[in-house]
C-alpha cells in the first residue's frame, strides 16, 4: 500500500518533507506512535525525540506505556518544531502514524491529517486474548479483516510494512520496529547519518549492526515503493484459503525468563517450566496453535508455526476463516 502525496509534492516534482514543511510554517510537527506492549513504542518515539531536540527542535512528548505485558496498547506522542505548547497531538492533527501492528494503526487513524497525512505500519497481526474465546482450530477470530488496499482509499499516502518479516530475516525479530524507523525516516527531513547515530544510542550495544541494516532495509523499502511505476506495485495479498497444518512451537530458552505467563494463561494448560525454569510443550498434541503464548510473551521466546499437515477439513487457526 504505498502512494505519494501530491500536496505535499514541489512544482519541481521532488517531495517537500513535513519538517521542511513545518519549518516554514513555523508550526510542529506530529508523530504519532502506537502498537503493543514489548514491540518497542517508547524506543522509537524516545529516538525521534532525541534526534529532533540535537538539532535544536523544541520538543513536546507525551506516553501512556507501562503495558509491556504483551496485549496492552501503548502509544505516544512526539511533536517538534521551532516552539511546541502542547505535549498531545488532537484527533485529524498527526503528521504521521507508525504503527508497529495492523489492528492498532486502524485504531488510530482518526488522528491522522485527512489531506496530508502519511500512514506507515507493520502488518503484524497480535490478535488479544479476548479475540480467542473460540479456541478450535479454524475458528473465527474477532479481528479487524481490512486489507491493505482498504485502507489506502482513507490514507494519502501510505505504507505497509511486513517489517516482522525483514527483521525476522535479519536474524532479530526485535528489529521490526527499527524496520519501521527506517520508513519513518523517509518522510522527515534528518539525514541518514543523524538517525544511525540516534539510534545507536538507544538500541542494545551488541544489536547495533543488526538494527543500524533495519533501518537501512526500511528506507530501502520505502524508496522502491515511492519510485516505482504503477504497474510494477506488489499485488495484493489474496483471500486466505483453506489449508490444513499441525502446530509447531520454536521456544527460545536463552530469552525465556521464567515469568510463567505463557504456562497460566495457556488455555489447552500443554505449557510447563522445566528444571531450568524454561517453558518447555508437555503435550503437542493438545495444542491448538491459538497463539496465545506468543502474543503474551514479553521475551519474545515464543514462535508458533501452523505446518502444513496432510489432514483433510482443517484451516489454518491463524487465518481466522471457518469453512
């Protein structure tokens, strides 16, 4: 889902950036931030506000986090400019929304600017519990269904992201949100340079390579996205269709922490500590591959995989489709 903004488009053709844009306005610019506890919301928003105060940016910023159990929502407000009174951004008043879940950035697209806003976010799915009463496999999740292409008739311009996906390929699923920085980065007017620096004073030292080509890889998207012909745009992803799996669990013991979330929560109870004080699957196969582990897990030690399986007449829970 990518389109460039004509208003916001010189007579030259080249893009006039929102902080170019505010500077001469003398008004702020706003930033809206939002996704799921753990993905790293207050990270990105701290980044952007301490890369925009260094270049002598006032700076307003205002959070609602402490939900790092993953479920709870959190988001945050970053607005900058030459002079910022207010620390919240009002609805229809968002420069740009980075979402870092696909349900959330629904949630908050009020808040963008209807003529001119820029819309980015990762299409990771983190449906909450209360979305899987129905735990049998195939059964219908109450999850927001819009597509990509949807949205886009409500957005400007707009950008979605498998940003899991890129940083899962680098070898760092906790990159998706660098990813995201990356696409953010494209639409203000800070160098590549200020924003590696930023950012490596807020990732974990030994991420530092790994993130620093998160962010490259999310402006490399972006890039392609905004030059591309019509004509050469990424297709739409089809319906999903039925398809029958078993379930796989990927624990990663050395990011297990022992909080024991996942083993109380676990609807089928098919979760343990070991020993070690590990999570480890008791029994697979009462394991429905609700994805409840994954999604409550802080640590991100959880990966539930739906392989496809020879079984007739099953569909995939992940798809949230009965037959």
């Amino acid at each position: 889902m990518s389109g460039p903004n004509p208003s916001n488009c010189s007579a030259g053709g080249v893009q006039l950036l929102p902080v170019a844009a505010a500077a001469k306005a003398r008004e702020p610019i706003n930033v809206l931030i939002v996704g799921v506890g753990g993905q790293g919301v207050i990270m990105v928003s701290k980044a952007l506000a301490s890369l925009a105060q260094s270049k002598g940016f006032e700076v307003k910023q205002s959070e609602v986090h402490g939900m790092a159990k993953r479920g709870g929502t959190v988001f945050s407000h970053v607005r900058f400019g030459p002079q910022v009174w207010s620390p919240t951004i009002p609805k229809g008043e968002a420069d740009i929304l980075v979402a870092l879940e696909w349900a959330e950035g629904l949630r908050w697209l009020p808040f963008l600017k209807p003529d001119s806003g820029i819309f980015i976010c990762d299409t990771k799915r983190i449906v909450p519990p209360f979305a899987c009463l129905d735990r049998h496999p195939g059964a219908l999740l109450r999850y927001s269904r819009e597509t990509p292409a949807e949205v886009k008739a409500h957005v400007v311009e707009g950008y979605a992201i498998d940003a899991t996906r890129i940083a899962e390929e680098l070898g760092n699923v906790r990159a998706a949100n660098v990813v995201l920085i990356g696409a953010l980065s494209m639409s203000l007017d800070f160098s590549a340079e200020d924003w590696e620096q930023a950012l490596s004073e807020f990732v974990p030292k030994k991420t530092i390579a790994v993130n620093l080509e998160a962010f490259r890889l999310g402006r490399r998207w972006v890039e392609r996205a905004r030059t591309a012909p019509p004509d050469a745009q990424p297709a739409e992803t089809p319906a999903p269709a039925y398809r029958p799996y078993k379930v796989r669990l990927e624990i990663t013991p050395e990011w297990c922490k022992s909080c024991d979330i996942c083993v109380k929560l676990c609807p089928e109870r098919c979760l343990r500590l070991n020993a070690e004080r590990t999570v480890e699957l008791t029994d697979a196969a009462k394991c429905t591959g609700c994805r409840l582990c994954e999604w409550l897990c802080p640590d991100f030690a959880i990966r539930v995989h739906l392989d496809a399986a020879e079984a007739p007449g099953v569909v995939a829970a992940a798809e949230g489709i009965r037959p």
